[in-house]
C-alpha cells in the first residue's frame, strides 16, 4: 500500500515525524530510512507499507515545491487583505 505524507519535524537528529496526507495521522520513522535529499522538514515522501511496515520511502521533490508555492501565495493573499 502506497501512502502520502510530509516531514513535519526531525527530533534529536534520529527520528522523522511524518504527517500522512489522507488521515493527518502521524507516523515515526529513523532519519537514517529516509532518503538523504528528504531529511528536512516540509519533505514530501511516498512510503510504501506491508503489512504496517514501511518497506521503502521515496522523496517526491516536485509535489514539495508545489506545496512550498502553494503555501507562498495563500501567504501573498494573506498580505494583501
């Protein structure tokens, strides 16, 4: 099963608190399983379970930057009001 989700935070340098798009539910996983350029916050990642097993995570850098735009110009409007 393929699930969507966003690095929220990095804690104590070891462990990734993930928000999973379709139920805001938070997850943890060890920083060391994500991929390198998605070690940081704001990170969007597909993680592929079994059985409630993460089996592999993929960094998705182009729904990341549509994201980061997205949240600039809800921030742009904001301004404007």
């Amino acid at each position: 099963m393929m699930k969507k989700g966003t690095v929220d935070r990095i804690e104590d340098g070891e462990h990734a608190v993930i928000v999973l798009s379709s139920t805001d539910e938070q997850t943890v996983c060890a920083v060391e399983e994500l991929p390198h350029e998605a070690r940081h916050s704001g990170a969007v990642i597909e993680l592929e379970t079994a059985d409630e097993d993460v089996s592999k995570i993929n960094y998705l850098p182009d729904e990341e930057e549509t994201n980061r735009e997205r949240i600039s110009r809800k921030r742009d409007e904001a301004t404007d009001e």
